[in-house]
C-alpha cells in the first residue's frame, strides 16, 4: 500500500481535493486547476508511476474545458490559446506552491495564497473569442461575436454565476450548428452559380469549394457530450470500405507549395505519403488521402486571402521593373495553348518596411508608359497617393530625367514634389563598371568581355590560390545584425584576406557568383579571385583590385552599415574621399561617374543628412536653409530637381555644394513638419521620433521583388495569378525564413 496514491497524499495545499468538471456551468480557474489536478492523478494512479508532463495534462483538460463551451454556445479562441491559458496559470500556482515548505507558516505568504484562492474562485477561465463588456457597442467579427441570446448568459458567468446551462442551451447549440452548416452549403452553392456565369467548365475545378452533397445532418439528439453528429451517406459502389470527402484545409502546404514550386501532383504525392507513414491514411481508411486537385483548389484560396490583406499609407513609394520571360494564354481561332514571351514588368513597395504593394505591366518600357501603369495600379487598387512623399529607383536616364523622366511626371501627375532617393548601391557600381571598361575593353555580351581580363573571369573560381601582396582597404567595422546575402559575405571575406595578406582554403573552394553585367558584386568577386590566383598580376589587375579593396568594396558596407537616407549624403562624399588616391588620368573616368548620379548631391538631400546630424551648429544650419526655402517657395510650379556641380575637394559632405551659387529649395520630407518640430529636432537631436528619416538610401527590397516576380512569370499565368505566388512566397518566408533544422520551424 505504500506506493498507492491516496486523498490525502493527492490532496493540494491551495486549491484542495481533484475534482472533475461540472458540465452544466462554465468553469472557473479554481475548477480548471482541480480538474488538472485530477487528470493528473488519472494519469499517475500511484507514486512510482512516471510523472505525467504538463502539456499531455493540459491538452486533455482544454479539450474538456471547449466541450463545455461549445455546450454554451459560445464562440471560443484557438485550442493552441487554451493550452497557452492553462499553461501560463500553472506556472503561476507551481510558483507559489513551490516556497510552501520553507515559507508556509509566513504571514505574507499566507496573504499570497489566500489572495491566489479567492481569485482564482471568482474569475471565470475565460476562452470567449469576444471579450467585450458591452455587446451592444461590439465591433467584433461575426464569427466571433457572442449570439444574442447567450449574450446574458455570459455576463452572469462573468460576474454572480447563478446561471446554468440545461437540457434547452443542448438544443440551442444544435440548431446554431445546423444553422452555420447551412450557411456554408448555400454559400458554396451561389459561389458555383456565380462561377458558371464567369467562368469555362475547365477553370471550375481550380476553385476552392469544399461542399459535398453526399453530406447529411444526422437529426436524432444524442445525450454523449457531441451535440450532433455528421454522417455520410452509404456509398453506392459495391466496396464495403467507405471513403468521405477530406475536408481539412490545407494552407501550410499551400504557402510550402507555392514557396518551393513544385506542381500540384507532386505537392499531392509527398503529402499523401507522409500521411501514409504516420499511420493516417490505409489501403482500408483513404478519407485524409491528399490529390493534385485538393493542393490546387488550397493553393488558389491561400492566394486569394493573402490578396485581401490592406494595404498602409505609403509614404515613399519605391519601383524597378526588368523584362521577363513570361506565360501567356495564347488563342489561334478556337484554341488556346500557352506562349512564351518576353514581358515589362515594374514591381512596387511602399516604406518604411520595404512592404510588397504589387506589380503592374506597361505596354512598353518608355517612361510615360511606366508611369501610366504605376498610376493606374494605384487607384485600381484604391491605394491612397496624398501621403507620398518620397519615390525611390536605380539612377537610369528613363527613371531620372529631370524633364521627362518617371520621377518627374509622377510629380506632375500629384502635384507635388518629392524626394528623389536613387539607389546608392547602383551608383556605387557603376565607377567600377567604367574603370574596367577604360583599362580592359567593352562587353561583348551578356556576361562576356572583349579584354584578355575580363575572359580569365569566367575560370578564376577554379584557379589555386598562390601567395600574393597584400593591399590595404578601407573596411568598416561590420556588426552581426547587419543582414548579407552569400555574395555580399563573399565580397567581406575576400577583401579582408587580401588585407591582411591571407586566404583561407574554405573561401578557396567557394563560388564568387555568376558572371553578369546586372551583378558587378559578383564581377567584383572574380577580379578578387583572379589577383589570388595570379602570382604577377598585371597593372590593370592590380588598380581594379586595390579600387575595389578601397572604394567599391567599403562603399558597399557602408550603405550597407547605414542604409536610410539620413546617411546618403555621407556615403557620396565618403565615396569621393576615397577615390582620391588614384592618378588624374583615373580621376578623370570616374569623376563625371560619380558626379551624373549624384543624387544624394542636391541641396534636399544633404539637407537631411545635415537636420540629423550629430553636430549641433550642422543641424542649426540646415534648419535656417530649411526656413529660408519656405519663405522663398515658388507655389506656382513645381521645381526641378537637378544635381549641382560637386566639390571633389570637399572635406565634409556639408561642402560637396556651393551654396552660395545653388538654388536651396525645401526637401519634401521636412514640408509636412511645422517649424517647432523641427526646432525641437535640432535640439534635442530626436531622430527616432519620425520613421520618414528612416527611408533607404538603396533599392534592394525593390529588386528582391523583382526577382520574385520573374520567378513567377515563369511559373503561372496572368497578373493575378502571378501576384498570389509571390503574395504566398513572401508569406512563407515571413512565417519561415529559415528551416535547416528542427528548431527554425515556424507556425503559421
């Protein structure tokens, strides 16, 4: 008898004697802890028994705790909530039960667990999906809302509990789940009947609709604890094995579908399988079997649900477009058959938070026609533009010209000017880009060079590495958070070994990247690769490799480092700083480089940089230029942004302009500040107080969308399609962005 378990030794100090839940009043925390404690004991009939764990208990006892809910007709939150509530309230009671033996004959702690007793008896383990006081006043989903006539009900079992819930609550909660069953078929029904209106028989089966007419309602009550039961109706086929719809729905495999690319069918297989080797799904039970149209028909809902998401103000819209290879439904008199071709396509994101808004698909790459399908998409879409106030892009003549340019008539189409955040990193490559070009020779393709430097690229991964003079560079110190992708990492890593003169066998073995003239961070990597491998590298080899250890490759991290555009003036002048130790005869390749794109140049944006400063007199500066372009504002027409000639001896990026010889006007993002603010800015240097300071200085969220959506031109077909898939991806990646093991899995 010494290992039985009696009353007395399962006996707990604070709430007393394991009890069961009562069925016919909505429990309190005082009953869900017996109730836990009872399941417990269930669990553990005796001493040497192994301790049950706390969430096997829990699960048992939210289940019991909904089934009492739903009796009541209530509308509850999600079974992982419950477990949450249950979990969270008994490390609070093992807390306190804990310090009985060394602390229970304290008076304080006596008032502590008498204070845990009396509440826990009065409060209400609440799960109610509607935690609202006054339901008159309820702004609540309807799926959430609490049904009028339980609406009583509820507020007395949140405050006397006289209440309880009879043989008539039973029927009520029967007829509301009848009620909703209902609903969904005749919702199903109209959806079908719209569908045969819009629609071809072909595209019906690509539709999410779950009712199955050989479902019936079983209308004889039933006294176990399920209300109402659903059964099917007896297959007509001469098997005895019965096999109903699967009606679970499916949108993490639909986001984990869309995410990797993998078709239908096979999406279906995999599933299926794995349903299999878990023991779901047998040759005699196939109810959960998972086919090709199921994975569509889950995929095409989670699309049209990620579509619905609203969208915020946006207040500086950034865009880049590129030509993709692109699906079509193409028709030849009475056929249709799918057509490649090659397609515009400009994606949009609105920031800060470098949030997907869409894409849209002019009908030629002019800047009126890039415009025009931006503008559109926009009031299509219902998305406000009175709250713009910057626009960003890469720096080419089609985007930036200052009278034609896409910039320029988005202006004029709003009526307003804005700030002009052209990419910095583009503009970073493109002094690279003209220095090899001057010392090796023009493209001659794609990703070919005519020069006898530009060809060894092509093989330079695959060349050993041979002891070589180290050159100095201007590295910045570079923090952990600060996010790289395997090129950008490559490019640090490389620049560091050649600094200091060694390189490791492991970044030896290591891809640079692909040969492209759209990606010169890998361009960059290869001439870093060949200098490795080369034992007498040539002059030319050498200035590359000493521009990109000193120029190219620091300007990268620092943007990187600091990438908004309260920074962007910096990098232009720390760019030039740079730069300064290559011959005249260099200079003279890279200074009308440097000086075309030097957006960050114009009196706006050092204006920005200079209002957020960390020196005091910088930021009294720009708030007297800032006052002074107010009082000289030209109301009647919109200015016209133009780069000024720089300063290339500039000691600080306050210097790279004349002033004096410079028309100031106000830069867009300050025109909605009143002056006090401003003041209080200059003061107190609170830069964090507004995020319109915190727009980026660079296009790279922009081109990962791009990216996303010439992965999606080749996958799907149409514009709506198109932008469920990358809705999806970026889901995914959102919910998931990493899954190397166990520990990267993320719920949705």
């Amino acid at each position: 008898m010494a290992g039985v378990l009696t009353r007395n030794k399962s006996k707990c100090l604070i709430f007393g004697d394991a009890k069961e839940l009562s069925n016919n009043v909505l429990p309190t925390y005082e009953d869900v802890m017996q109730y836990y404690l009872y399941v417990k004991h269930q669990l553990k009939p005796d001493i040497t028994s192994k301790e049950p764990s706390v969430s096997s208990i829990a699960e048992i006892v939210a289940t019991n705790i909904e089934n009492i809910w739903h009796k009541a007709s209530i509308p509850i939150v999600s079974h992982t909530r419950v477990l949450q509530l249950i979990k969270t309230y008994h490390d609070k009671y093992r807390n306190i039960l804990k310090s009985a033996k060394g602390r229970g004959y304290c008076e304080t702690y006596k008032k502590k667990v008498e204070k845990l007793q009396t509440e826990a008896r009065s409060s209400l383990f609440d799960i109610a999906a509607c935690k609202c006081i006054d339901f008159s006043t309820c702004t609540c989903e309807k799926s959430r809302k609490v049904p009028h006539i339980e609406q009583i009900f509820i507020k007395d079992q949140r405050t006397t509990r006289k209440m309880f819930i009879s043989l008539v609550d039973i029927s009520t909660t029967k007829k509301f789940q009848k009620k909703a069953i209902r609903k969904e078929v005749d919702a199903n029904r109209i959806e079908r009947h719209k569908l045969l209106e819009t629609y071809d028989k072909s595209k019906l089966d690509e539709v999410n609709i779950e009712f199955d007419e050989s479902v019936e309602i079983n209308d004889e009550y039933n006294n176990s604890d399920e209300d109402f039961t659903i059964t099917s109706k007896p297959s007509t086929s001469s098997s005895n094995i019965k096999n109903s719809q699967m009606r679970l729905k499916l949108p993490a495999l639909a986001l984990a579908c869309d995410r990797t690319g993998i078709s239908d069918g096979s999406a279906a297989k995999i599933a299926s399988a794995v349903l299999q080797d878990i023991g779901i799904i047998s040759v005699d039970n196939k109810n959960s079997v998972v086919d090709r149209m199921k994975v569509r028909r889950a995929r095409e809902k989670k699309r049209l649900d990620l579509q619905k998401l609203e969208n915020e103000l946006i207040l500086g819209l950034y865009f880049d477009g590129r030509k993709d290879k692109t699906i079509i439904n193409h028709q030849e008199g009475t056929k249709y058959y799918r057509k490649i071709i090659t397609e515009e396509h400009i994606s949009l994101i609105q920031e800060p938070g470098s949030k997907y808004i869409g894409h849209t698909t002019p009908t030629s790459g002019s800047a009126l026609e890039i415009k025009n399908s931006i503008i559109h998409f926009l009031e299509t879409n219902n998305l406000s533009t009175s709250q713009i106030i910057a626009i960003g892009c890469d720096g080419t003549v089609t985007n930036t010209g200052f009278k034609t340019g896409v910039i320029r008539q988005i202006e004029e189409y709003l009526k307003k000017p804005l700030q002009w955040l052209v990419c910095l990193l583009h503009a970073n490559e493109l002094p690279l880009r003209h220095l090899f070009n001057h010392l090796d020779g023009k493209t001659s393709g794609p990703i070919g060079f005519s020069g006898s430097l530009g060809k060894q690229l092509e093989i330079c991964h695959k060349l050993p590495v041979v002891k070589f003079v180290r050159i100095e560079g201007n590295l910045p110190f570079l923090k952990n958070e600060v996010d790289l992708s395997s090129d950008q990492k490559y490019l640090f890593e490389i620049c560091q070994s050649i600094s200091s003169g060694k390189c490791s066998i492991d970044l030896s073995r290591r891809n640079p990247g692909k040969l492209a003239h759209s990606r010169w961070l890998t361009t960059a990597n290869r001439i870093l690769r060949l200098y490795i491998s080369t034992s007498s590298p040539t002059e030319n080899l050498k200035i590359l490799t000493e521009f990109i250890l000193k120029v190219y490759g620091p300007m990268w991290f620092h943007i990187k480092i600091n990438p908004f555009c309260i920074s962007g003036s910096k990098h232009l002048w720390r760019t030039i700083k740079f730069s300064r130790y290559l011959p005249n005869n260099l200079l003279k390749i890279i200074d009308p480089v440097i000086q075309r794109n030097a957006y960050f140049g114009s009196p706006e944006n050092i204006l920005i940089c200079m209002l957020l400063d960390n020196r005091y007199a910088i930021r009294k500066k720009a708030l007297s230029k800032i006052i002074n372009a107010r009082q000289n504002k030209n109301d009647q027409s919109i200015r016209s942004f133009e780069i000024p000639p720089l300063n290339f001896n500039a000691t600080d990026y306050v210097e790279l302009i004349d002033w004096g010889k410079t028309q100031v006007t106000e830069p867009p993002l300050t025109s909605n500040i009143d002056q006090d603010t401003l003041r209080q800015i200059v003061l107190s240097h609170k830069k964090n107080t507004l995020e319109i300071f915190y727009l980026p200085c660079h296009t790279q969220a922009v081109e990962r969308s791009v990216k996303l959506v010439t992965e999606a031109s080749a996958a799907v077909c149409g514009q709506a399609r198109r932008d469920g898939v990358i809705r999806a991806r970026i889901e995914s990646r959102r919910i998931m962005p990493h899954f190397n093991s166990k520990k990267y899995f993320q719920f949705n």
